[in-house]
C-alpha cells in the first residue's frame, strides 16, 4: 500500500529544525567569538594574537574531524553523529567557564572544532541537499539564515552577560542552552534522506526522479583529478582567510579607532542581520545564476567593503561597512554547498564537502591569527586589510573561471 503523502511536506520541519541548529550552534559559538576577544585579553592579560591562536586549534580540529565527520554522516546518517557532536559543543563551552590557561582554551577548542563540524554546517547541508532538488538554493538560505540571525540576537545578549557576570558565565549559559534546545531538535525531526519516510524530494514536475542530481556524483578519488575541485577548495581557502580574520577582529579594530564596546557590539550585530538578507538573497540568486557567479559577485562585495572599513571613524561608515560587509558573508555558508553538489553531486557529497571544509575552516584559521600577530608587534591591522582585499579580487576570477562538470542550472 502506497504511503499517504502528508499534507505539509516533511522537508519543511527539516528546514525548520536545521535553522534551530545553525541558530545555536553558529549563533552562539562561532559569530558571537568576537565579543569575547577584548573582554577575555583584557581579564587574563592575553595578547589578541594569543587568545586566536584557540581560533587555530578550532580550525585544526575541524580539519581532522570534517573529512571523518562527512563519511560517517554517509555511511550512518546525520542525527548519531550530529548528537555526538552537540554533546561535544555544549560541554566543551561549559568547561571553556573554567580556564586560567591558554594551553585549555587551545584543547577546548580543539574539541568543539570537531563539534560543529559534526552537528552543523555538512550535516545540515547534506541533508537539506536531500531534501530539495528543486529550489535547493532557496532552501539553504532559509536555513542558512539562522548562523546570522543566531549572531544578530546573540552578540547583544553575550555582551550584556559578559558586562554584568563576566565572560565564564557568557561561556557557561551558552554551552547549557546548546545542550538543552539542539538535542531535542535533532532527535525529534531531523531526518538524513527522504527515504527514511517513505516520501521523495522536493522536486519540480519536469524533473525526473531517476535521472535527478541525487543519484550523480563523482567519487572522492575522481574529485581530486578535476580542476573544478581545487577551484572550490582555493575558494574557500579565501573566504576562510578575510572573514575569518577581518571578522573575529572587527570588534577589537572599531574599538581602537574609538568607538564604545556597546557601538562596536551594535555594529557586530547589525552585521549579522544584514548577513540574513544575504542570505536570503544569494540563494535564489544562485538558483538563477549560478552558484559560480553568485560567489564572484559576493568576493567583490567583500573587496569593497574592506575599502569601507578603511575610513571607519565616522560611525556612519561604520554602519555602512557592517551592511556591506553582513550582506557579503551571506553567501558562503549558502553558496559553498551549492558549488560542492552543483559541480561534484551528491553521491560522495558529505564526504567531499567535509574534505573540501578543510579548506575553509584553515583559512578561518589563519585570517585571525595572522591578524592578531601582526596587530601585536605592529600595532596596526591596515596592511593586513590590503592583503585581504586582493585576496578577494583573487577569488572572485577563481570562481569565474569554473567550469563545471555537471552543468549548472
């Protein structure tokens, strides 16, 4: 007997649960980190470069795990490995509340760099990815919008609990609410592939299920033939490098030019709002142009808004900067998966895009610990900003100059 379709299609709370998860996990992790660097240095007398040297553990973490994490989400599914690694999250930012050296920070990090490469962005790309065949970069930007609006919220909340109970209590609230909102949403409704259901994909009626991008897909050794692939990896090498290191010290940066911590803590904030309309919008841009050029129009828009933030004194310009600069950082957590499943398929999908997240998460790692070296003996980030710009400049050719194995749409 053939199963009766449900009324709302299940991938809908599929979006609905990997929203939660990245609103969390990103929100209260990662985009909230830049709070906490000027508030932590100052009370442990760390220098910024040291204190982002836990960036690069994170990073070295997320390098190790990220290949592992894609083959096992493969070969078991999404939600035991995705459990696991909240478990990992929420207890290491509990025993973050407790550090007095950096050698733990380091370790800590480590460990929760593993985390989210297991709970949040391959697992919820691989299985949105399942989901939707069709509007696929519509739903990523429905998803996706909660790192952003997770930052948006978050970064005003984290500054007034650090303010009025110090940076432990932030670290130890965070790891707790992680713990007790994103387990119970991946156990209750994630579920990796439609089949698990008896239900199909969301597809258009022209598409035909046999022949649709689910079933292609190159494997893991054919990939690293392809020039497609080093093309990604090189693109998010790049966008690694400038928001990983323009963004964990943008904060620190408005704050040395003048601007109050609670400006500088707006002005953060306000970027992860504008990236909500990024996201928004790079999805269905991707849908109609392509996720290649969508991504070069995003790396010009972050070329631009370094020149911006050049002559960031005025706090007009400071705004218009964060509105450039959030608009940006949008695209990638939308478009990287896009160019994975769009040029590479979905066969081999989570193991390639955790191989290729290496990448990314790399350049997240040596953006801000460059920075931050360079700050500390120079005391300037400008030279830094020059290298960043041409950076971008770089990969926007990069991504133009993909030619992709499977037609995009």
């Amino acid at each position: 007997m053939t199963q009766q379709r449900p009324k709302v299609f299940y991938g809908f709370y599929i979006l609905a649960a990997c929203f939660i998860i990245l609103y969390m996990l990103w929100g209260m992790v990662l985009n909230t980190f830049p709070i906490f660097l000027k508030p932590i240095t100052t009370n442990m007398g760390w220098g910024r470069g040291a204190l982002t040297i836990a960036l690069l553990m994170g990073a070295i973490g997320t390098a190790v795990s990220a290949p592992i994490a894609g083959m096992l989400i493969d070969r078991f599914g999404a939600k035991p490995v995705m459990i696991t690694g909240t478990l990992i999250i929420g207890l290491g930012l509990m025993a973050g509340s407790q550090i007095w050296h950096l050698w733990q920070l380091y370790i800590i990090f480590a460990f929760i760099g593993c985390g989210l490469m297991c709970a949040s962005i391959i697992p919820c790309s691989l299985i949105i990815s399942n989901w939707f065949v069709s509007r696929r970069g519509v739903a990523m930007s429905g998803a996706f919008v909660g790192t952003s609006i997770g930052g948006m919220v978050m970064s005003p909340v984290a500054n007034w609990i650090i303010e009025k109970y110090g940076w432990r209590v932030a670290f130890a609230l965070s790891g707790l609410t992680i713990l007790v909102t994103v387990i119970p949403t991946i156990f209750f409704l994630i579920r990796t592939r439609p089949s698990e259901m008896g239900l199909e994909p969301y597809r258009s009626a022209s598409e035909n299920s046999k022949t649709s991008v689910e079933n292609w897909g190159v494997t893991v050794k054919e990939a690293f033939s392809l020039p497609v692939f080093w093309q990604i990896a090189a693109i998010m090498l790049l966008v690694g490098i400038v928001t990983g290191g323009l963004g964990n010290h943008c904060p620190a940066y408005l704050n040395d030019l003048g601007h109050s911590t609670k400006r500088a803590a707006f002005a953060w904030s306000f970027v992860m709002g504008i990236m909500t309309f990024g996201k928004v919008v790079f999805g269905p841009l991707a849908d109609s142009w392509g996720a290649r050029k969508a991504t070069a129009v995003a790396f010009l828009m972050f070329a631009g808004a370094i020149v911006i933030i050049l002559f960031a004194r005025p706090y007009s310009i400071v705004l218009t900067f964060a509105a450039v600069y959030g608009f940006a950082s949008g695209a990638p957590l939308v478009l990287n998966p896009l160019l994975v499943s769009g040029n590479l398929g979905m066969r081999n999908f989570g193991a390639l895009y955790g191989i290729l997240n290496i990448m990314g998460t790399v350049g997240g790692a040596i953006g801000p610990v460059s920075a931050g070296i360079f700050f500390d003996r120079r005391g300037t980030y400008l030279p830094v900003f020059y290298l960043f710009i041409g950076l971008m400049l770089v990969g926007a050719m990069v991504a133009l100059s993909i030619k992709p194995v499977r037609q995009e749409k």
